[in-house]
C-alpha cells in the first residue's frame, strides 16, 4: 500500500513545518489528488487516520480535491476526459493519449493554530 508511504511523507513536511514555524498544531490539510494518479483515497484517508496519531495532524481534517483526469489525443488534436491512463480517445478511439491533468499529488494548504498567540491575546483553546 503506496498510501501509507504517501501519508507518512507528508506527515513528515507537516512535522518539519511545525518545528520551523510559530504553529503546534495543524488544523487542516488541503491536497490535490489526480484521478490518474494511481492513488486510493480511501486508503489514504485510512493511512492519514492511523499515522497521525500523536503528532501535529492529530485533530487535523483531511481534505482531498479529485482532480479529473485529462489527455489530449495526437489524433483528433482535443482535450478530453480520461478516467484511466492507457486508454484510447474517447472522441475518436486513437491508442495516442497524452495525459495532461489527473496526475497530481499536491499539498496545496495547511490551516495551523498557534496555541501560545491564542493565550497571548486572551482567547485561548474553544
């Protein structure tokens, strides 16, 4: 299971951006995830839950974006929808697709809480 290597990675970042910036805790996580990019969400949202415990992503809310798949075929010169790579053209059944979206794997956002600035200014934990 590739995920579980996926995930730990990205715990990884998250860690290293805690101990680097002015935050303990992250909130929530934004990624981008292709649909061609071979990539199981929900083992990767079950990879996520099991791997972050006890660490800065512990509360943090997982939120995956799906980016569709997308190829453009060297025949019809067209852009079109491809939900698995190898495929031919769905416009005109060329084998000759070159995949152009879907193949993401992006952190795009970590919403972080400083628990020391929230004591600073009174508000503390809610």
């Amino acid at each position: 299971m590739h995920e579980l290597s996926l995930v730990m990675n990205l715990l990884e970042l998250c860690e290293a951006e805690a101990s680097r910036g002015s935050f303990d805790r992250i909130d929530r996580i934004v990624l981008e995830v292709g649909e061609l990019s071979g990539v199981s969400l929900p083992a990767l949202r079950f990879s996520f839950d099991v791997a972050a415990r006890g660490s800065v992503t512990e509360s943090a809310v997982l939120e995956i974006r799906e980016i569709p798949g997308r190829g453009w075929c060297l025949k019809c010169e067209e852009t079109v929808p491809i939900r698995e790579p190898l495929r031919e053209c769905p416009a005109c059944g060329s084998p000759v697709l070159l995949p152009t979206g879907g193949t993401e794997f992006r952190l795009c956002e970590l919403v972080v809480r400083d628990r020391r600035m929230l004591e600073k200014s009174g508000k503390g934990e809610r």
